[in-house]
C-alpha cells in the first residue's frame, strides 16, 4: 500500500508541475525536503536519543517494570491477546504513557522498540511482511492521539496573541477522546472479525 | 495552571528518572549511555523513511497540486460542514507534522487564534495525528508491507477527531 502511495506522490508531484509549468518549482521542492528531512533527522537523533538515554536508566532501576504494571488493566483491555510476558509488553506500556503525557519524542523510540519486539515474537512465522492484529491495534490507537494537554499549540497560541490560549485545552481533551474511542471501537470490531476467521487479509 | 503543569513535566520526569536510578545504585550515565546508542541506531534506522516521505510531501506541495485538491474538495467539504480554509491543513496533517503547524499559524495569522477558524484549526491539530507518516515510520522499521486494516482504522479515528474538533469549535 505504501509503496503505491508513495510512487503516486512522486508521479503526480511531478507530473502536476510539469503541466502547470512549474517544474522547477517542483524540484526545488523535492531538494529543499530531502535536505530538510535530515536536518529533522539530526534533531531526532539528538533528543530521541537523550529520551531513550533516560528511559533505559528508568528502565534498569526497575521504574519501567513498576509502570508496565499499573498501566496493565488498561493494556489488557486493549490487547487480551498478549501475554503478561511478553517481551513487547514494557515498550508498549511506555509509549502509551508517554503519548498521553505529550512527549512524543519519547513515544516513538519506544513504539519501535514495542514493535520490533511483536515482529521477533510473533507467532505465525510464514507471512512477515503482513502486521498481526496486536500492531494494528498499537499502530491505530497512536495514531488516534492520546495527548491529553496540547501543549505546543497552546504556545504557538499564545504567540499569535490569543487572548485566551488555554481555551483550547477542553474541546482538545473531548476530540481526543472521540478519536481513540472511535479507534478502540474499531479496533475491536476488526479483533473480533479476524477471530471468527471471516476477515481475509487484503492485498 | 494546567500550563504550569505541561511545562514542568519533561524536567520532573528526567529528575524523577534520573533521581531514582541514584538512589537504586545503579550506574546512571553508563545506563544512560547504553540506552542512547541504541535511540542513535533507531533513529538512523527510519532516516531513509524520513527522507523518502518528506521529499514526496515536498513534491507534491511544490506542484501546487494540493492547493487545487483543496479547489475541488471545497463542494464535498461543504456537505460535511467544513470550512473551505480548513481543508488544506487537514490533507497536510495526513502527511507532515511541521507542515501542518505551518499552516494552522497560517490560520492564526490570517483569522486571529479566537477566531472560529483559529480554534478549528487548534483542535484539529491537538487531537490528530499524521497517519500516513507513523504509518512508514512504524511499519517501516519493521518491514510490514501489508497493513491490513490500519489505513481506514487511522483515517477514520482523524475523521472522528475532525469532525468533533468543528463541532466543539462552533
């Protein structure tokens, strides 16, 4: 899927300029984002690393253990299929908690993480190229937002003069809780489905 | 109050963290070090998916090419009740993070952030997130080609998210 996607990005890019007469417009376009992606990229390198510098100290005092099991009843419900050993377990309990808490730089390397450890461990070995029904739930839920305080826009607000920049905080708290209400929703509809051996994986 | 909050907690976490991991004997900057290394090879690891993704986001901006998407979408858009300078910030958000905000100061600039727009926009961008970017970002890493039902689980949780964020902006 997203290898059409991203050929149809490219091709239609190019070919949309080429017919609006923008071409070159177009490839500096294309230039400039490259070289800005890694310039993107080395400010990840540098706080991503930090953040996964910090969470392993956590992770080795035993901190990330502690967390893992409270945030349990909620990863239960989520997932019922995986185990309370499983080595995924742990990354998934963090990212989840370091989403809500708006720290996205320290979400991803353990979403990664979380997901690296699913892939190793999964229990059909024959497909691998296809995501189990646990990644799509994780994937999903992230991408429904779980960041209870909008902290960045309620600066960028307060930057443009707003006269009430915390005014945001409520209907941001109500939407994205709508979206990953709707994602669990989902989510369960489509665990459910595969479980009665009715859903035929697509493509 | 709640600002207050948001801005103390990265420093309270690494303190935290940091404080218990002394107090547990542990030898905090080897740890620290160890986890690092690892962070480093991640990073470098969805660098090539990073690359691949923002130069066809770039691309595709540059054409002009959304910018006429927004055009033809204004008439559907309408049906569901959003606001025609919304809707480039909505197809962006799919893609790219910085873009959006981009685009939603765009917004502050030209509507005022208590404007309707302003707070759409807002709200919009608190409760999304971009899908197609963790999506290659994710399974990128790992080598999953068949998402199976991720995209339209993704799109439609954006869709709920929209939809209340217009709603509660009104």
């Amino acid at each position: 899927m997203l290898n059409y996607l991203w050929g149809l990005m490219i091709l239609t890019g190019i070919f949309w300029g080429a017919a609006n007469g923008n071409l070159d417009a177009v490839t500096k376009g294309l230039i400039d984002s490259s070289k800005e992606s890694v310039e993107l990229g080395l400010v990840m390198l540098g706080i991503m690393s930090f953040w996964c510098g910090i969470l392993e100290v956590g992770n080795r005092a035993g901190l990330v253990d502690w967390l893992t099991k409270k945030a349990g009843p909620m990863m239960d419900f989520l997932y019922p299929g995986l185990p309370k050993d499983h080595p995924a377990r742990q990354p998934m309990a963090v990212n989840m908690i370091a989403n809500i808490l708006g720290l996205g730089m320290a979400a991803t390397p353990a979403g990664l993480a979380a997901l690296k450890a699913l892939q190793q461990n999964r229990d059909e070995e024959k497909d691998r190229q296809t995501a189990t029904n646990t990644m799509c739930t994780f994937l999903i839920i992230n991408i429904s937002s779980l960041q209870l305080v909008p902290i960045n826009m309620i600066a960028y607000r307060s930057q443009f003069g707003s006269s009430n920049p915390m005014a945001i905080v409520g209907p941001a708290l109500i939407a994205t809780f709508c979206s990953t209400l709707a994602a669990v929703i989902f989510c369960k509809i489509m665990d459910m489905k595969s479980r009665r051996g009715k859903a035929v994986p697509k493509k | 109050m709640m600002e207050w909050i948001s801005r103390m907690l990265t420093p309270f976490i690494i303190s935290y963290i940091v404080g218990f991991g002394i107090l547990s004997d542990r030898p905090v900057f080897d740890d620290f070090l160890a986890g690092a290394r690892e962070g480093m090879k991640t990073v470098a690891g969805i660098l090539p998916t990073l690359i691949g993704l923002l130069a066809a986001v770039g691309t595709l901006r540059a054409s002009g090419f959304l910018d006429t998407l927004s055009i033809w979408l204004e008439t559907p858009a309408s049906w569901i009740h959003l606001p025609s300078p919304l809707i480039p910030l909505v197809l962006v958000r799919l893609v790219s993070n910085s873009a959006a905000t981009g685009l939603a100061l765009d917004i502050f600039g030209r509507y005022g952030p208590d404007s309707f727009l302003g707070i759409a926009a807002s709200v919009i961008m608190s409760s999304t997130e971009t899908v197609f970017y963790c999506i290659s970002i994710y399974f990128g890493s790992i080598h999953i080609t068949k998402t199976r039902y991720v995209l339209p689980g993704a799109l439609l949780a954006t869709a709920v998210g929209i939809g209340a964020s217009i709603l509660l902006a009104g």
